[in-house]
C-alpha cells in the first residue's frame, strides 16, 4: 500500500541490492529455506548491473562451483601472463560470469523474489523506504549495494576501461591473457587484460593500479584500441563497454568503517569482501552466502549478523595481503611496480594458485618475501612494516 508510506507486503529478509552477493545469497537461500519470504530489491532494470567477474577454477571448492556453473558464460583449461622479462602460461582454469547471464539465472530461478526499477532511499536492520517513500518491513536486512565512501579504509585503487569488441578476422588468442604488463606503464602499474569470448569476440581491459580514483575513460578507452591495434586485431566495433575503479586494500579499520555505516549488515565490496590484492569478489560471494544460508537456516534471518562477523576475520586473516599492496604502492615507483608482479610470477604455479584463492600458507609468505626485493630495500622494509596501517 503507497497512499499513507506503509507496505503490508512484508518478508523475512529484504536484500537491497542485485549486486553478485546479494544475488548469490538470494539464490542460496532459495534451495536452502525455500519457505523463506526473501525479497530482492534492485534499483536498475536488471540485476548484476554492466559487469564481467572472473575467478580461477582453484578459487571455489568442487560443490561451490557446480552450483554456479550455470552462470558461467566462458571458461579456459589455461592463461598466460606477460611481463618485460618473463612470460608464462599456467595451466590453471579460468572461468567468467557476465552480467547478462547472471540476469538471466537469477531471474529465471527466483521469480517473483526480484523486484527491479525500485530505488531505495534508506535502510536499517527492520526496514526499508523506497525513493517513493514506500515502507517495506522485514525481520532483517542486508544492504548489498556496491562500493560507497571508505574514509577509516586505507585504499588503492584498480582502474579499467574494457571494451568487448568484433574483429574483422579472427583474432587468433586462444586462451586469456589476464596481465600484459609489456605495455608502458602510465598512472601506476599498468597492464592489459584480454578475454577470448569468441573467435572474432575479444573483451580487452586497460587496468592501472594508481593512488588514485579518477578515471580517464577517453584516455583509457583509446589506450585500448591501441593495444589491440598493435596485436594485431582489426577491430570491427566495439559491442559493449564497461569500467570500473575496484578498491585495493592497503588497511585501515574496517570495524571502524561498519560502525559508521551503521547497523544494517553490509555485503560484497561495501563490507570488504574482495580479495585484497586482486579485487576479485566472485569467491568471496559464494563463500559468503554459503556461510549466510547455513546461519539463516539453522537461526533464522537474525542470523544476518553473522555477515559482520565474518567480513572481520577475513579481514584480519588477510593482512599479509595488504602488507604486500603497501610494498606494491608505498615502496615501488609508480612506473617499475609491475616488477613487483613480474617476480611474483616466477613463483611456482601451486602458490599462485593459493595466493589468488586468498589462502596462501605460512610457507607460501615466507616464499613471496624473500630474496632481494624488486623494489629499494628500504622503501620495503618500511612498507612491509608502517605502523598504524591495520
């Protein structure tokens, strides 16, 4: 009901936001407590917004990716890297998600759960009042909706333009280059990343890992057309674009920054979830709704705190991760970064496997530091070791 701001049509748990944690939660949750009243509340006019999100085969356990196997639009057996002085193809699987088939998944198998074209003007942890001062109540509520402001956060930031273009001809490329850092290195470490959709489909991102935010779209989007250019691919059109500015962890207080938020549990890349280093957000989804049905099953929607608390231990598991953006930022030259990258590449498959996975062992550490830096030794030292960071 509109008329006087209250909605009779109440659930158990609202999501705002039909973002990949939300979705993928919402549809955990369906399979899980199918008698739970989930609405799915998402402000565009589909969900998962312009968006393609990659993972490696090694970063989901053998259940969790068949449960997302339906949404997975294009998967390789392999994927090279290309540095200055090293290039390498390793035999790790690489998978992506697009946002048309994330649509079309989640709609298909949640009905009348999604609810788009629905603007939200505030949250709170019982309630939620659309842009049309529409009051919707439920017993919890999590607030999925993207990045926002990160003031107590120390951040980097992963900046790209993609463009997925047609070729005249076949383009040749067999399988992703996911960092082609043999390009000149503008605005941070900068490296280009390039998926083979199709024999004439290429999707190619220009990414810099920069200090900060502000995004030069004309400038990267004609960078990307050069790159192509000189691979040799004769670009017909450009089908689709894409870009973004993804966080990379360096630390701060991540308690500090829910209690600002306030009390609505968050999810995906406002509550932190997101590989620290990479950005990558699609493992930490799945295991996040995993872990939240679990708890909502055996508890009920209150159990939505659980979001917190395990945003929290992640982001104490992972400080090593952070001390490594700190020397990747702090320690190397804007323009010799990539040789961060490049040494790292010439570790053994295994270990990178796990540091993409974000569970790199003790030994994994010990590995990734030692030897000479790539970096000034002590521009290293003092990143490795900045007070006041976590």
């Amino acid at each position: 009901m509109r008329g006087d701001g209250i909605s009779l049509d109440d659930a158990d748990l609202l999501l705002v936001g039909g973002g990949l944690a939300n979705g993928l939660l919402a549809l955990r949750l369906s399979k899980t407590c199918p008698d739970l009243r989930v609405r799915l509340i998402e402000g565009a006019d589909r969900l998962g917004g312009n968006h393609t999100w990659s993972f490696f085969a090694t970063d989901l356990t053998a259940d969790q990716s068949a449960r997302i196997a339906p949404m997975v639009a294009h998967s390789w057996p392999a994927y090279s890297v290309r540095f200055p002085c090293t290039q390498r193809r390793l035999s790790t699987g690489y998978l992506t998600v697009t946002a048309e088939r994330f649509d079309a998944v989640l709609r298909r198998a949640l009905g009348d759960v999604v609810r788009l074209s629905t603007p939200v003007a505030a949250v709170a942890p019982g309630w939620v009042t659309l842009a049309d001062q529409t009051v919707l109540r439920a017993r919890a509520v999590i607030d999925g909706r993207g990045p926002t402001a990160t003031p107590d956060l120390d951040l980097g930031f992963q900046k790209f333009v993609g463009l997925e273009v047609r070729t005249a001809v076949p383009h040749g490329l067999i399988e992703p280059i996911i960092m082609d850092a043999t390009v000149d290195q503008l605005d941070g470490y900068r490296f280009v990343y390039s998926l083979p959709l199709d024999d004439r489909t290429l999707l190619i991102e220009d990414t810099r890992y920069a200090d900060g935010a502000e995004l030069d779209r004309a400038a990267l989007r004609r960078d990307t057309l050069e790159y192509a250019a000189a691979q040799g691919w004769q670009v017909e059109s450009v089908v689709r674009e894409e870009d973004g500015v993804l966080p990379v962890a360096l630390g701060g207080d991540l308690e500090a920054h829910f209690q600002r938020m306030g009390p609505t549990p968050l999810l995906g890349l406002r509550a932190g979830l997101f590989h620290p280093t990479t950005g990558y957000s699609l493992p930490d989804a799945v295991r996040m709704a995993d872990r939240l049905a679990e708890a909502i099953a055996r508890d009920g929607p209150e159990a939505v705190v659980e979001a917190r608390r395990h945003a929290l231990d992640l982001w104490r598991e992972r400080g090593f991760y952070r001390m490594l953006n700190r020397l990747l930022f702090h320690a190397a030259r804007p323009g010799q970064r990539y040789k961060v990258l490049e040494r790292f590449y010439r570790l053994p498959q295994p270990l990178i496997e796990r540091f993409y996975a974000a569970g790199s062992t003790w030994a994994d550490q010990a590995r990734v530091l030692v030897g000479k830096p790539p970096v000034p030794i002590g521009a290293a030292l003092g990143a490795l070791f900045e007070r006041g960071r976590d």
